[in-house]
C-alpha cells in the first residue's frame, strides 16, 4: 500500500513540472497518514418547498342589520295605486258658510285622490256650495239616465234646515243647525263615491270639471233649496194654512 502511494505521487509530480505550474501540496490532494480513504461526503442541504398558497386575510364580517318581519298596514287606497287597478277616492269636508242673511250659502271642501291616468293631478282640492252638487246631478240624469245608467240619488233639500242655516250665525248657531250641515257633509260625500265608481260617469266632462276645476262654476238654475222669494212664498203658504186651520168661537161666559 505505501509503494502504491508513493508511486501515485511521483507521477503527479512529473505531471506538474510538465505543465509548469506550482506543484500543490500533496497534503491537499492525500489524506493524512492514517486517515481513511474514504472520499468526504457534501451534505445535502434540502431544498425548501415555496409556499404557492396566497395568504389570504379574513376580511371582516360585514354587520346585518335586522329586517323587521312586521309589516305596516297599509291603507285601502294604497293597496289600490300598488296594485294597479283604478282607484278614486272623494271627500267632502270643511263645511263653511258664505255671507250673511237670506243670500248666504254653504261651501264644501271637495278633495280627490286617485290613480286614473286621464286626471291632472293625484291629489287636489276645490271648493263647491250646494247647488253646484245638485246642478251636476241634474246633467248626469239628463245625459245619461236615458241610456238606462242609474244615476245616485242627488241629497235631499230641506227649507226648514237651509232657513236654520241661513238666518244664523256662526256665533250662535244651535246645535240643530250644527247636526243638519254635518249629514248634508256625509250625504253629499256619499252621493260623490257612488258617482265616482261608475267607469263612465267619472269620465263624464261634467264630473271632471266639477272635481278638478279650481274656479267657482257657473250657478245652476232651479237648484236653490230656499230663496228670498222661497222663503215669502213659504210664509203666505203657512199664514193662509193657518187661517184655514181657525174657526170662530162663542163664548158663552161673560
């Protein structure tokens, strides 16, 4: 084994003076005496797997707000415009009267709500006295009773009632007068609505001008509850009933 080294380093030797470059060491290329040949072994560094997963930050849970489960009623004239069908809704309201003694008058608030496309306005108000409601009556009953359509009744006069009314004052007004205006309001209100219902009377130009003109109409003929005049004639009328009514009476005692 010794003669099989030194042979090996004679012929390096030779090798290095050829080449003419500094011989190395032999202590860098042999092993120390002793050492065993077994050629050093590199360790292995492992190679680290990159992470390819993405780190992801949780985001932040996004607040719910609670929903309340219960619904708000809803009015019936809602309900109607939501849905889509035809909806028209009159009130009559605000009864004042109109100056003083026998030429004095009762005015109405006349409000309307509705959804029907061939009105102005969904919402509107005008002001309309008595008479105007029983002249409108009176060209509906004469435009189209004839065709067979029913037409509501118009509410009822009362001269006893529009005397009440008339020679009172809103100071002193009694609470006859009072009962008196508040169903004529609830009558007329009534007659409204069940105008109103029928597709073609609501269409009539009549109608929409009395519910939407926003202007006093033109006084109606032959639709004055009482008048000056009226109220004359009513007292000749009671008078010569009256006399009628009354007999002579002897007295026998003295």
């Amino acid at each position: 084994m010794l003669s099989k080294l030194i042979r090996m380093n004679i012929i390096f030797t030779t090798m290095c003076l050829e080449t003419s470059e500094p011989p190395v060491p032999t202590s860098s290329i042999l092993p120390p005496m002793g050492a065993p040949l077994t050629p050093p072994v590199a360790s292995v560094t492992p190679a680290v797997t990159p992470n390819l997963t993405p780190s992801v930050t949780p985001a932040a849970p996004t607040p719910i707000t609670p929903v309340s489960t219960i619904r708000q009623p809803q009015s019936p004239e809602q309900l109607e415009i939501e849905s889509g069908d035809d909806f028209i809704e009159i009130q009559v309201s605000d009864p004042q009267k109109i100056g003083e003694g026998m030429s004095s008058y009762m005015a109405y608030k006349v409000t309307t709500k509705t959804n029907i496309s061939y009105f102005r306005k969904t919402h509107w108000s005008v002001t309309r006295r008595f008479s105007d409601f029983l002249g409108l009556h009176g060209k509906l009953v004469e435009k189209h009773l004839h065709n067979g359509r029913i037409i509501p009744p118009a509410p009822e006069k009362s001269a006893i009632g529009t005397t009440k009314i008339k020679l009172g004052s809103e100071k002193t007004s009694e609470s006859g007068a009072q009962d008196f205006i508040e169903k004529r309001r609830a009558s007329l209100e009534r007659y409204m609505n069940r105008t109103c219902t029928h597709p073609t009377l609501r269409a009539d130009p009549d109608f929409r001008e009395f519910i939407e003109l926003d202007a006093e109409l033109p006084k109606a003929t032959q639709t004055s509850a009482l008048s000056s005049a009226g109220v004359l004639r009513l007292f000749n009328r009671v008078g010569e009933t009256v006399n009628k009514m009354t007999f002579k009476m002897d007295e026998s005692d003295q």
